[in-house]
C-alpha cells in the first residue's frame, strides 16, 4: 500500500499563537529614570576643620580677654577692700565726740549710763540697733535717733513713747503712763503742781497742788491723753510690758476710734469692766457706750443727739440702733 503524501495546500487553522510567530521577551528589567547630578559642590572635610579650628581659636581670644577685664576689675575691688578695712579701723573716724540727748523722762545721765559704745567705735562700725537695745531698758523709749557727722561726731537721740492714755488706779493712787503702743510706761505721780489754768508746772513753781484723780486729770491734759478711770483694781502694770486688761483695752479702743473733735469734749472713760464703760464729757453728760463695738456709729448718735436736743444730761448708745436719752427736769 502506499504511502500517503503529505497535502500541499492550504494549513489547517491551529487555536491558539504559533510559537514560531512569538517573539521572545526580554528578561531584563526598565532601569528607573536616572536622578539629575546635584549641583552642590563636595565638601572637603580638611576645609570645615580648619574652620572650625578657626572659630574655635577666635573664641578662646575672646574668652581670654573678658578674662583679663574680668581679673583686673576684681583685683580693683580687692585693693578698695584692703584700703576701706584699714580706713574704717584706723583712727581717722573714731567717735570722740559722743553727744547723747535727753528727753523728757530720759535725761542724759540716764542715757549715758545705758549706752554701751565699746572703745574705738568709729562713725562707720557703730551699732545703731544695739544703741536702740540699750535704750529700751528704759520703758519710755520707743526708738533712737543715731546721726553720724564727719569726722568725729557721734550724736545719740532717745526718742519717747506717745502717751495715749493714763490709767488711774484708786486702789494704789497710782496713774500710770500708757504708750500708743498698748504698753504700760511708767507711774506718774499723783501729786503734781499747776498754774491758774490747770497746766502741769515742772519747773516746781506752780500756783496750785493738785493730788489723786485730779492730778491724774491734769496730767492726761500735759499729755494731749485721755484719763481712764475706775480701773480694777486687780489691774497690775509693769513697766515696758503689754496692757492685758480687756476692760482698759476696750478702753484704749474707744481712745482710737473716736474721732479728735469728740475727744476734746471728754473727760474721761470709766472702765471698770467691757460691758460697762461710760464716757463722761465736759459738760457733764454722762454716756453709756457698752463694749467697743460700732464706736463710729455710737460717736455719731450722740453728736446728732447733742445738736438736735437740749438739756440732755444721759445717753445710752450700748445699741446704737436703739438709744435712749434723759433730759434735765424742767420747771
């Protein structure tokens, strides 16, 4: 049988791409587009050394300097120092001329023999403050003065306590000093000498001689103070210390809170305890104030009361919101 030939005609349609047909692909990968050369020159690390080493010698010269300004300011400031020390305990400002003042109740052999100045104090290393201490042993000092004038002179002033009030005490005819600081300063005596006016004589040539609650009277009056009266006599003062009593500090409350216009017109403030001061004017009325309370307001009751009504010779402001008055007995 023989053997078939293969057809010459038309190739039957095969599915699918002839792999003669395909072209072969590539395995090589799309490089990435390229980055522009930088236009920033490379720096040399020698360079920015040196530069530094520059900038860094610079400093340091700089440094140095201030150093040397810096030196020489405090090598001054040393040679003042030597030169103030040996100035200040040298002799050329000792204090040989000391002048100590008196006062009223301090006189100057008081002070002196207070005062201790250790020897060879000059104007520059004297102790104000330890002066001032020394002083105070005496109860009507408040403070002292301490001027200093070149080269030589030292001047001492005590300066006093202000009298606010004087507290008669009965029970021991004592009238004792209190100082605007609340603290009790000295007894006064009781026995004193006044001209035809009423005013204290010390040069011990007065006309007349009053004694007890009257001097004491005469006394608040030389002070510019107010007379507390009916002190307990439970009521101990010591000189230089704080008053205690509630009944003398209400007291010395209605001394403040009163205004200076209607303190002239009293004569006095009984305190013989807080609920029960009076004050009692110089015309005679007698005005019941109670505890210290609303003092602005029981002042002002009673000067309306007094300028809008005659003949009233009692007042009761202890409730300033509800006061009552008597008036004198008409015929």
């Amino acid at each position: 049988m023989a053997t078939p030939k293969p057809s010459t005609g038309t190739k039957a349609a095969r599915s699918g791409r002839t792999l003669g047909a395909s072209k072969p692909r590539s395995l090589t990968s799309v490089p990435a587009t390229a980055k522009k050369p930088s236009g920033k020159k490379g720096v040399n690390p020698l360079s920015s050394l040196g530069a530094m080493a520059n900038k860094t010698s610079d400093a340091a010269s700089v440094v140095a300097g201030k150093g040397k300004i810096v030196g020489g300011v405090l090598a001054v400031l040393a040679v003042l120092v030597v030169v103030a020390v040996v100035v200040i305990n040298s002799g050329l400002f000792t204090a040989t001329d000391i002048q100590i003042q008196g006062s009223e109740h301090v006189t100057k052999h008081d002070a002196i023999q207070l005062i201790d100045l250790p020897e060879g104090t000059s104007l520059f290393n004297v102790d104000p403050d330890q002066i001032t201490e020394d002083l105070k042993q005496n109860p009507w000092v408040s403070g002292v003065d301490v001027q200093r004038q070149f080269p030589h002179t030292l001047i001492i002033t005590p300066m006093e306590r202000k009298v606010i009030a004087i507290a008669y005490i009965s029970s021991d005819d004592l009238a004792w000093a209190i100082g605007d600081d609340d603290t009790w300063i000295a007894p006064l005596s009781t026995s004193v000498e006044v001209d035809d006016q009423g005013n204290v004589i010390t040069t011990g040539q007065g006309s007349n001689t009053l004694t007890g609650i009257d001097a004491a009277l005469a006394l608040a009056k030389h002070y510019g103070a107010v007379l507390l009266t009916d002190v307990s006599a439970d009521v101990a003062p010591v000189s230089g210390q704080a008053v205690s009593s509630k009944a003398v500090k209400a007291g010395l409350d209605y001394v403040r809170g009163f205004s200076s216009e209607f303190l002239g017109q009293v004569k006095d403030i009984s305190t013989p305890s807080v609920e029960a001061i009076s004050a009692n004017l110089n015309n005679g009325i007698e005005v019941s104030l109670g505890d210290s309370n609303d003092i602005v307001k029981k002042e002002r009751v009673v000067t309306k009361l007094l300028s809008q009504v005659e003949g009233v010779t009692y007042i009761n402001v202890r409730s300033p919101g509800n006061y009552t008055f008597r008036n004198a007995p008409t015929s």
